[in-house]
C-alpha cells in the first residue's frame, strides 16, 4: 500500500508521467496506469484518497478478488466431517455437490474454496484426521489421588488419556505408574473402551513404549510391540520435543485435566478402584458434551466417523509378557522381582529367560520350557517343585520338626531338649534343621552318652545350638562338674559404710 500511495503522490502532486512515475516506484508502466486508470474511475480526488485508510483505498482500487457469485456454496462443516472418512476424497465429494448442484462450482473453484475455508479455521483444526487412523496417547502432568487405608498415605497416580484423531474421543484412567505393566494395561483398556482397534498409536517417547528414543528412527520397546502387534496396531512415536506431533492428546489431556481431575478435586478416594470408577463417570459426562464450534458430542461424531473405521478386536485379550535373563543359583532357583522359583537342578549356573505374567512365571532354557509357576507377590519366599530337586534333598523334605524331636529323644531327655531348643530359637525350621542334623550325627563318632552328658552342660550354661555341644565335646568338658557360683558380698567393714546405728539415731 505504500508503493500505491506513493504512486498517486507523484501523480497529483508533481505531476510526473507514467514512465517517470514507474522508474521511481520500481513498478512497471502498466501497473502504474492501471491504478491511475481506476483512481479516474472512482471520480475520487487527492484529497479524498490520501484520508483513506489502507483498507478502504485497497478495496476502492483492488480489483474484487472473490466476485459475488450466485452459484450455491457447498456446506464446508459436512465436507471436513466426510473428508475424515476412510476412502473419501475432494473429487467424490464434488461430484456429490453437482448431482445436486448442476449448475454449481467447478472442480477446480469447488476444491479452492474448500482450501480457503481451512485456511480461516483455528491452526490445531488444520489436521484432517482420517477416521479410525490414529489414536494419540500420552501421560498428565497433574495427577490425581487417593488415601490409602492402611497407612493413610497420600497416593498420586498417573493419569493416561487416550484421544481419538477424528472425533476426539477421549479415554482416561488412573494406574499407578508409568511402568510397562501399567502402560500397556492402559492401552488394552483404551481399545476396549473404544469397542475397537485403529491402525497406528501415537505414543511419546517413554521409555515404556520407546526402548531407544531417536527424532528419526525410535527403537520401539520389545514388549510393547508385542502388544501392538497382538492388537493389528502400527506405532509411531512422536518426534522428541515435538508436542505439534501429538496435538491432539495434548489437547485432550488439558481437557481432563479440566472436566475430570477439577471436577474431583473435592472428593476423597481411598482406593484406585474407587478412583477410576468417579472417573468414569466423569469421562462419560465430558464425551456426551456438545463440542464448540461443532454442535455434536464426541461420543455422536465416534458414532458416525471412528466406529464404523475401527477394526474389531481380537478374540482374545493381550496377556503382558515379561522378558527376562537369569542365572541359576546354586540351591537351583532364580532370582524374579524378590522372589526365588525353582528349575531342575541340573541347570545350577545356566542362563535361562524368564517369561513374566500377570499370574505365572515361566522359565526357558534354549528355547524350551523348564519350568512354570504360579506367580507370588510376596517378597523373600520360594516357590518350587520338588521333582527339581536331587534325590538327596527330596529325602531331606521328609523332615519335620516333630521327626527331629523324636530322634533325639531316641538318644535322650537332654539331647531331645536341645533339638526342642534349637527348634524354637529359629526363625524357622528349615533354619534349624542342619543345626539339628550335626547334632545328631554327634552322637555316631562321640556316643549317645557324651553327646547327652555335653548336651545337659550346654543347657545349664544357656549355649543353645550345635557349636557349643561341639566344642564342649571336642575339649572334654562334658563331665566337668559346674562350679558353684560365689554369692555376690561386700566389704562391712569400711570407712564410708554407716551402718544401721547411725541412721536409727536419726542423723543426717
């Protein structure tokens, strides 16, 4: 606009030709006549135009860059909801609009009006999201809570939101971390919450669903391509630093921020269960609202966009399978989350995998299985078979604690007593049972009666256990008479002793 005011300064006020006029500006005479030409067509003088602001002096000497056409305008709100379509296209839909239209626009002015009227829509609606392709999902920032029961601990959540591309439809759940067990339970509940499967996830670079993070070549995490695979599902990782890449779920994720974790900000939960049942009620409330701008909710456009694209879920539910690498330890058990399962002990020092489950472990040796247990939570305990053990130590099983106290009883009253002791002293009875077999294998290179005689002065000094009858046996100490213990007196007689007199006189 400047150049064109520049233009008409030179014009009216000195009066320069055409070609002088150009040379100045750095435009071409004709340019320069053509303004001129519709300066004389307004009627308009210096006076009035140099007043006009830029706006107005463009449109009085522009010429009308979208004539006022009579043809009808095709409704550009149901051309973009068609266009998320699987397998609809611009030109589908204009021949739709000159079957009812015969006189309406052409191909090539249908799809320039249709490009211009996304050009006029907020930046974040620009995406044309195919039904039932994408599926966004990512982690919230704020998180949710709940007070546990039994410690009255404050516990925070995670919060996974999942969001449809075309009809943003959005899925949230609260698990308790961002680990692969939870991450992966979070998507099977995403695509059962969905009744279906799309064909790609949009995850963020986390480690549980990204192994190596990479701008242009992520190395998925093995487990989660398992599951991905099970479901049909291709993965794409969203570009480190990228948010623009999953727009969508970052979207979705303020959403439930606002709708879902706001709403519950006065409530109190006391379990997860509890939590994720007020969320569903809560997420059912925020999909059936109208969206702005659209008029529909996002459960009505799933109806009509996502559902009919989705693919149908497998006949059965994805188990997580968890892969590790162990070795046997020399007792034939390996090490899994603070547990200790068995495999045959002919394995002791090999490397097995280890295939975790949510209620079984299963152990491999190249490539076949060895063994399998039900899976424990509890830490510190084992869980084994007894056919994985030698021979010797299946016999070592028949023991109990009753058969300990009935051999030595068979030796004696005082050898009986010791193994009760020793029994009680453990913290448990395999604990005590090696204790108690050295002890009993005393008696075959010692006697019955030295190991009796030893086990009685054992009891009466309070030296409970295997290595006290020993070294009592190995000194010859175990007929030794017991010395008398010497009361325990003072000295009467000494300076700083008062005496009864002095305190029945009363003196101070």
């Amino acid at each position: 606009m400047r150049t064109i005011r520049e233009i008409l300064r030179l014009f009216f006020e000195h009066n320069l030709s055409q070609r002088a006029i150009a040379r100045a500006c750095a435009v071409s005479p004709t340019t320069v006549g053509d303004y001129l030409e519709r300066v004389r067509q307004s009627g308009r003088d210096w006076a009035t135009l140099s007043a006009l602001d830029d706006g107005s002096l463009k449109t009085l000497l522009s010429p009308e860059e979208h004539p006022v056409s009579r043809k009808p305008l095709p409704d550009f709100e149901t051309l973009r909801l068609e266009m998320k379509k699987k397998g609809v296209t611009l030109q589908l839909l204009w021949e739709e609009y000159r079957a009812v239209h015969p006189d309406g626009y052409g191909r090539t002015q249908f799809c320039e009006l249709y490009r211009r009227h996304g050009g006029t829509l907020d930046p974040v609606m620009r995406f044309d999201h195919k039904a039932g392709e994408k599926l966004f999902v990512d982690f919230s920032g704020d998180r949710p809570s709940y007070v546990d029961r039994e410690t009255g601990e404050i516990v925070e959540p995670e919060l996974f939101v999942a969001v449809l591309g075309a009809s943003s439809r959005i899925y949230a759940v609260a698990v308790a971390s961002q680990q692969l067990p939870d991450w992966t339970r979070a998507h099977i509940g995403a695509f059962e919450y969905f009744s279906g499967v799309p064909l790609c996830v949009v995850p963020d670079q986390l480690k549980s669903g990204v192994k190596t993070a990479c701008k242009y070549d992520p190395e998925i995490n093995p487990v989660y391509a398992e599951l991905c695979a099970h479901y049909g599902v291709a993965v794409i990782p969203a570009r480190p630093a990228e948010p623009r890449d999953k727009a969508k779920v970052e979207n979705g994720v303020l959403i439930a921020q606002r709708r879902i974790l706001a709403a519950l900000r006065h409530r109190t939960f006391f379990s997860l269960a509890e939590l994720n049942a007020a969320i569903a009620v809560e997420l059912e409330k925020l999909n059936s609202r109208p969206m702005q701008g659209v008029g529909k909710s996002r459960n009505q456009l799933f109806e009509e966009l996502d559902k009919p694209a989705l693919k149908a879920l497998p006949a059965q539910r994805f188990e997580l399978h968890e892969w590790k690498k162990a070795k046997v330890h020399i007792d034939y058990h390996v090490a899994v989350q603070g547990a200790w399962y068995s495999v045959p002990y002919t394995l002791i020092g090999k490397e097995v995998q280890v295939c975790l489950t949510a209620t079984a472990v299963a152990i491999l040796f190249e490539g076949k299985r060895v063994a399998s247990h039900a899976r424990t939570s509890r830490k510190n305990v084992y869980v084994a078979v007894d056919a994985h053990r030698p021979h010797s130590h299946q016999k070592h099983l028949e023991w109990t604690p009753e058969r300990m106290r009935r051999w030595g009883q068979s030796i004696g009253a005082q050898t009986g007593t010791m193994i009760e002791a020793i029994i009680e002293q453990a913290d448990h009875p395999d604990h005590a049972y090696r204790k108690c077999l050295g002890l009993l294998r005393l008696a075959k290179s010692r006697g019955n009666d030295r190991l009796e005689l030893a086990c009685a002065r054992a009891l009466k000094l309070q030296a409970v256990g295997y290595r006290s009858v020993k070294n009592l046996l190995d000194k010859g100490l175990e007929a030794a008479e017991l010395p008398e213990p010497e009361p325990g007196t003072l000295p009467l007689n000494h300076d700083n002793v008062r005496g009864s007199d002095y305190y029945a006189g009363g003196a101070r």
